[in-house]
C-alpha cells in the first residue's frame, strides 16, 4: 500500500538527512541505500552468496524495502555492501552508527568482528578504525529477530498480523552512517534546563582525560548570547530567556568544541529549549498538568509511527512533518509515542514545531491474554504486578533487559525538549514492579513525569492517575487527589474509506464503527461534548484520543493509512479542541 510519499523516496539514498541533530557533527557520510541481503536457516554460519538486493533503512518485511519477506524465529538475515570513506573522513577515526536495529546483530567490517548489540529501539555504535582497509571496505551484519516467539521488547509487532498486531520489523530499519572524529572529541552532551533559576546545565563527556574545558557559543536565532568557556559540567545562565512551548517553540542552538593551542579538536552542534514539566494545583485547588509553571491542558492523541510502505520506518522527512505539523493544525498540542521509539529526527521536527511528547517504552514479553487485557479491567479488578506469571514476566533476564533497555532509551532521548512524560507500561503488557520501575525512572529524569502504568493496572503510583476507555462510557474516576488525572486513551471511532485499506475483508473489530465521515463526525463531536469537556472543571488535566492514522486492519484513524484521506471534518475538531481548556 502507497503513502503520500512513496513514489518519492530515493532508493539509492533514502532518508538522507543528518539523523543526530542534538549532535550534529559535519564530518560524516550516509550509508543508507543498497544493500546485497540473504536470509538464511543455518543459523550465524557465514554467508558467501547474496540472493537479491534490500533498501536500508526499511525492514526487510515492508514494502520500501524492495523484499516484503518474513524473518522466521530460526532464520538469520544477512546484509553486505561495500563503501569508500569520502575524502572528509579520510585521516579520522570513523565510527559506525546504526540508529535502530531488531533484534540481535552482529556486525563486521571486512569479515573481522567488530561489535554487537541487543535491542531493536536504540542507536549504538562502533569505532572501526582498526578494521578498515585504504579503498574499498565490506559491511556486514547478521541479525536474529524472533518476533513473538521471544520475551524482548517488540512492541505490537507479530509474523502474524491480527487485530491490533502488526507487521513485523526485522533487521536494519533506522539510518546507517559513518562519522569522522580526532582521537580527542566530545562523547556525549547532556542538557537540562533550569528556568527557575534562568540557567541550562550542559554536561559534556570526552575521550581525553586531560581536556577540562569547552568552547561553547550559544545562538537566539541568529544572535550570538553567549560565547565563553565552560567546564565539562556548568550551569550556564542565560540572559532574558525566552520560554519553549507548543505555542511558541523558542530553541537556542549553541556549538561546543575542543580546542588545544589555536586548533579546533572536535566541533558539535545541538540545541536547547527553556521549559519546565510539572503538576501542581490550579487557583481552584485542582491538580493539573503545569508547562512552565501554569495550568495547561494536554490535547493529545496516541501515535503509533507505522506506514504502510515503511512499516516502523519513515518513508522520509516530509512524511515525519506530515503527521507532526498537521496535527497541530488540527489544535492538538500533544503526541503519545505509542511502544516505540522514532528516528531522532522525529523528536528534533517536534521540538522546532512545538508538539508535546508522551515517550512509551516498548512492551515486551508475551500477550498477558483476553481476561487479563481485556475482561478483568473492564470489571475494575486490580491485580498486583509483582505476580510475574499473570504477566508473563517470570524470566529474570527479561525483567533485567527491560530495564537495560528502559535506561537506554531514557538515556537517547533525554535531551529532547518536547519529552513531558515517560510511560513504562501500557495496559499491563509484560508490566512488572510497576512502583519500582516508576522509582528507577524518577532516578535516571528527574525533570519529567511518568505514567507508571497506563490503563488498567494502575499501582497508585507515578504523576498521572490514568484511565483508559472505549466502547465503554467515559466517566468521571474517584480521584486520588495526588496525580493528575489524564484519559490516557480513548475513542478509537472506525470508518473504513474505500480504496485507502490496508485490506479489503479485514477490520479489527474492537471499536465502535461508523458508515461514512458525516456520521464519524457526529460521534466524535458528541463523544467530546457529553463524556469529555465536562469532566475538565472536575480534575480532567488531558485527553488522548486513539489516534492519528489508521494502522494496517484498524481503522479508527484521524487519517487514512495513506495519510490521503482525513475522515473527520476538521473545522470540528478544531472547535472541540479549542474547547479543551481550563
């Protein structure tokens, strides 16, 4: 199936643009595009024959791949392709990046090991310096992704798409580069914004121990503000500061380099947004999501980042824009990151065009079952999650991969400005010590909030008191008057639009479904007006609606899966999302 942007994706370089920028550097080289691939039944044995060609970054199951094929749980797919350091790189160390690989892979330069990862959200890197040859260098990389018949973290991932599973994502399915850097250069920036006291921490890591200060420039616009020294750990204060918010999304771009005797060692750009995440209570003594120290109501919607030409993948950065800055045309100012983690591309388009993230973490382990994910929620039965068989979370090294997993992510995204919340689970999915984890967060982002355990097994922890409602309907909980009550997820209305289906004889069928956009329209409209805007005055501090497009057989999307087709009339989702005040 075609997305708006299929027919425009340049198979020989797609995704070309710079994937880091909080860390940007421009000694660098794409190595998206063609590669030879095999998929092969006889394990890591070495592959020597290459049956076709595959389109990275896009998995090896979707259709901008060029291949459309499964990975099954015993198979191994294999990729090679050769390249020739630019001219720019020559002389550098080089390191190799993948921003995104599931599950397991191996990767090796010129048939000689250099490193491997486990994990299918986050980036990771290598130096391969040592491995390289003059001219002409092979890469290749072996990946296992057991999908379903694993305990890791894949999200709503299946080699059987049903009901709310999707197509599976195996192998390379973020941008593959290469960067030069001197022996001595800056590992890694860490910022933190402060607008109490009107400064911004910038914590840098570098290679060489003997380096104690930085160079830094920061930038308003196009002005110069500050241009001085720092320490590889300063608060630096920042003169008159403007504030980040959806509605005025103010960034300050600042460059950090090493210098040694007049010579510049290692040069990297990023940015910084001044803003603050809280709750607290409002002038009628209601708890409320707070931006920047004021009320502010969170109009959101879940965002789950498949395509169906891509699958997990992108088709481009104007696909990315798309989805971000149509719906803040619509009035939405908020975007739940739904069990995945998208290209840092993504996150840098919603920190310049100002749209709130809700970042989820990825669920993993077995489906928790029908009575468990279904029945006893809708019931109002609590269960303790500290039984890790109801939830399928009885092997130790799972539990221990979550949150290795969990830290790494926190860890890749926490300089993004437009992170509010961080949510670990999702309607029990392989949730375990939902109150611990919830701590362990605290404990690596302070600065931000947690939806310990969004929808039904809610550990009475955490920032938000979450509810999660369909077909059901909505009404007002008991609050616990200690976190902001949030409907975490809602709605999920179907109309299925001829000609801009995933299938034409399947729909999931857990949604309530309507004929024809007049009457999707009515529905949402009366769903706002009945069940949600009058429960705002009693403590509602946020909505997120299900959701921006329809994904593979659901149907419930603002938009078509193409992104072709808005099925709701958009003068009344403005004016109901005009209406979602204090």
């Amino acid at each position: 199936m075609d997305s708006l942007w299929t027919e425009k994706v340049d198979r020989k370089l797609p995704l070309p643009e710079y994937p880091r920028p909080q860390f940007e550097r421009s000694c660098w080289q794409n190595l998206n595009g063609k590669y030879d691939y095999y998929i092969s039944s006889r394990g890591e044995k070495w592959i020597s024959d290459f049956s076709g060609k595959i389109t990275v970054p896009f998995a090896v199951e979707s259709m901008l791949s060029g291949v459309e094929k499964p990975l099954k749980p015993s198979d191994r797919l294999w990729y090679q392709r050769t390249f020739i350091l630019s001219d720019a790189l020559k002389g550098k160390n080089i390191l190799l990046h993948f921003e995104a690989v599931d599950w397991q892979c191996k990767v090796y330069i010129n048939k000689q090991l250099v490193g491997t990862h486990t994990g299918g959200y986050c980036g990771f890197s290598f130096d391969i310096t040592q491995y390289l040859l003059d001219g002409e260098n092979t890469l290749t990389v072996c990946v296992y992704d057991p999908t379903e018949s694993g305990w890791q973290q894949r999200g709503k991932q299946d080699n059987h798409p049903h009901g709310f599973w999707y197509t599976a994502t195996s192998g390379i399915w973020q941008t593959v580069w290469l960067e030069g850097v001197n022996e001595c250069h800056i590992e890694k920036i860490k910022t933190t914004p402060d607008i109490d006291r009107g400064i911004v921490n910038i914590k840098a890591n570098v290679s060489n121990d003997e380096i104690t200060t930085l160079s830094l420039t920061v930038f308003d616009g196009g002005e110069e503000i500050i241009c001085k020294d720092i320490s590889l750990d300063e608060d630096v204060e920042i003169p008159g500061f403007k504030l980040w918010s959806p509605e005025e999304p103010n960034l300050y771009y600042f460059t950090l380099e090493i210098k040694k005797d007049g010579k510049i060692l290692d040069s990297v750009k990023s940015y910084f947004g001044m803003r603050k995440y809280s709750f607290g209570t409002d002038k009628f003594g209601i708890l409320r999501l707070f931006l920047n120290n004021e009320p502010y109501f969170q109009r959101g919607l879940l965002d789950q980042g498949y395509w169906p030409d891509g699958g997990l993948t992108p088709p481009c950065d104007e696909a990315m824009i798309f989805d971000i800055k149509e719906m803040k045309r619509l009035g939405f100012n908020m975007l739940r990151k739904h069990i995945k983690i998208e290209p840092m591309r993504w996150y840098y388009h919603c920190d310049r065009l100002g749209m709130i993230v809700w970042q989820d973490m990825m669920s993993g382990g077995a489906y928790i079952g029908d009575l468990y994910a279904g029945v006893l929620p809708n019931l109002g039965i609590k269960v303790k999650d500290d039984n890790y068989k109801i939830f399928n979370r009885e092997e130790k090294k799972a539990r221990d991969d979550f949150k290795r997993e969990l830290a790494e992510m926190i860890e890749q995204l926490y300089n993004v400005v437009s992170i509010y919340c961080w949510v670990p689970f999702n309607e029990g999915w392989g949730q375990f010590d939902a109150l611990k984890i919830c701590n362990y967060v605290k404990s690596l982002d302070p600065t931000r909030l947690v939806d310990h355990a969004s929808g039904w097994y809610d550990q009475g922890g955490g920032d938000i008191q979450s509810m999660h409602k369909y077909v059901l309907p909505v009404k007002m909980p008991k609050l616990d008057k200690k976190r902001a009550f949030v409907i975490t997820e809602f709605g999920g209305y179907q109309n299925r639009v001829d000609k801009h289906t995933w299938s034409e004889n399947k729909t999931f069928g857990l949604y309530l479904k309507f004929k024809n956009k007049s009457t999707l329209t009515n529905a949402y409209k009366k769903l706002y007006e009945k069940q949600i805007i009058p429960l705002i005055d009693k403590g509602l501090c946020g909505t997120i609606y299900t959701q921006v497009s329809d994904v593979e057989n659901e149907y419930n999307g603002i938009y078509t899966y193409d992104r072709k087709v808005l099925k709701i009339e958009e003068d009344v989702i403005k004016e109901i999302n005009n209406s979602l005040k204090y």
